[in-house]
C-alpha cells in the first residue's frame, strides 16, 4: 500500500493528537545504528521491513528551516502496534536518523 496523507495539517502538535486518536499511540526512537526503530512503550526493535508507512506528514518552520521535520505513522506488520516516528531536519539531523529516513523514503 503506497503511504499518502488523507488529510492535512497546519502544525506538528495538531497532527500527533489527531493520529493519536486514531490509533498511533507508541512513540517510536531512531536506535544509534539507524538500521532500525526502537518501541518505546513496548521495549520492542522494529526493522523497516516488519512495518509499513501508512502516512507522512511534512512540515517547515515558519521561521526557521532549520526547524523542519518529518512525521511517520506507521503500524507494524506482525505485531499488530500502530505509532509515530519525528524526525527533525536542519542543524540536528544525525548520520543515524538519515539512513533510517532515506530507508522509509524509499518504501513510501
């Protein structure tokens, strides 16, 4: 299934509520290897292939570009959990968290 936003959104807070509602509860970390995404609720380690993107949401800072980041809701493929991954651009964007993007890019 190709990832796609059903809706819009004007900021990075109204989105994480919003797709909370709907489901998207754990928080999920980028781990120090990039390789793959670390479930915070459920002490739980995720490669990219044991999920899919099911939405991505973009957003630029009003101000600053270095203020931009990349929202991922995503839902594992065999254990049935559903949640989000920020990732931020600009100044602080890491070797390890850009692997792991240009990977979930790819799939998208």
């Amino acid at each position: 299934m190709e990832a796609r936003s059903r809706k819009s959104y004007d900021t990075l807070s109204e989105a994480v509520n919003d797709l909370q509602k709907m489901g998207y509860n754990e928080d999920f970390l980028v781990q120090e290897d990039g390789e793959c995404l670390f479930c915070v609720g459920q002490s739980l380690e995720l490669s990219p292939d044991e999920f899919v993107i099911d939405e991505i949401f973009r957003f630029e800072g009003m101000t600053d570009p270095g203020d931009e980041c990349i929202l991922f809701a995503i839902s594992s493929k065999d254990n049935l959990i559903k949640g989000l991954v920020i990732n931020s651009f600009g100044a602080e964007f890491s070797f390890r968290s850009s692997k792991l993007v240009e990977e979930l890019n790819k799939r998208k």
